[in-house]
C-alpha cells in the first residue's frame, strides 16, 4: 500500500491571498495560462536552473503539462499556482506545493518568476503565502525547498522566508540541459512551528 497520500485535497480550499498577491490554480483551457505557463518554461534562467522531464516548445505542450498539473492536484499529490499580482490581475509567475504526503505531514515546495516581475520580491511574498496555506490549509508539518547549487537568488528567497538550509545534497538535480549527468542541489526546509519571520 502506498503511503503518498491517504485523501484528496479539499477542492474548497481557499486560494492564497495577501502581501499584494493572489494565487489561484492554473487553467488548462485558458489560453493566458498556457502562454503565461510556456512564457515561464522557456525563460533561459528558468532552463538554466531546471531539467524537466518533459521537453515541449509550443502552446500544446503547455496546456498537456498544466493538465497533469491539474491531475496532480484532484489525486491530492500537488497544488500548483499562477502568481498573479493582486490588484491587476497580471501573471507574475508559478508557485508549487508538491509531492504532497499527507500522511508523514510533507512536501516540496518551488517556484519560477517571470523576467519582467523580478526584483520586486514576488518569489519571497508567495513562498511565504503558499507556506502558510500548506501549513493551515493542509496541516503539514515540513516543507522542503531544493535548489542547484550556485541559485544564489532563490537560496536568499529560501532564508528570507525562514527556511532554514539544511545540508547540500550530492548530485540531486539534473545539471542543466542534460538527463544523464548531475550537479550537488542545497536542502532548506521550514517546520510548522518555525516562526515566520518578520518584516517581509
């Protein structure tokens, strides 16, 4: 029997809003969402700190990968979300709670911004929504965050959001571009209990 998760998310559950932003489930159908998604996969900064799986160029192939998003989140494995500033409306980006286990109280957590909402804090303010509804909403008890090595820029987003850095995880990640060789990825992680830290 297979311990990942012993119910589904609660489709009621509220969507995270606060600190200027709003984010709410990706739209398969939406054609703003697919281009917002495909936008965000082809960013070279996106592709210079991420190997995905799946490798996919065009509109298509965004909107079959937000729909296994979408399947992700009905199975209760993963709650993936578009950044949208809360005032316009306006795509900054994507957040995700993912590999969800609900019965050891855990899961992973990334995110990617896009180049023209950079600098302005937005991965920071959502990690620290998506964490808060993680841990309310979902009621974990440990959110994990991984980054190659050298990320630099999301390592100091992990620290201002009071994940604490953990250990460097030996050849963890795909090096970029490729599938068949590694490079060493940072640990943080931030319990239920670890308090929020202020001032952000």
């Amino acid at each position: 029997m297979s311990l990942t998760r012993t119910r589904t998310l609660d489709p009621s559950l509220p969507e995270p809003r606060g600190l200027g932003l709003h984010l709410r489930p990706w739209d398969a159908a939406d054609e703003g969402d697919q281009e917002t998604w495909l936008r965000g996969y082809l960013d070279p900064d996106f592709q210079r700190w991420n190997t995905p799986l799946t490798v996919w160029t065009d509109l298509k192939g965004a909107r079959e990968s937000l729909r296994g998003r979408a399947k992700d989140a009905a199975a209760g494995t993963s709650a993936s979300f578009r950044i949208s500033d809360e005032e316009t409306g306006a795509p900054l980006g994507h957040i995700g709670v993912n590999e969800i286990n609900l019965p050891l109280k855990l899961a992973r957590v990334g995110y990617w911004v896009l180049p023209e909402a950079r600098g302005r804090g937005v991965a920071t303010r959502a990690l620290l929504l998506a964490s808060r509804w993680a841990f309310a909403e979902l009621g974990l008890h440990r959110l994990e965050l991984g980054h190659a090595t050298g990320h630099d820029a999301s390592c100091k987003v992990a620290e201002r959001c009071g994940y604490a850095y953990e250990g460097t995880m030996r050849e963890a990640m795909f090096a970029e571009g490729t599938q068949d060789a590694f490079r060493d990825a940072h640990l943080h992680a931030r319990l239920a209990a670890d308090e929020e830290p202020a001032g952000v």
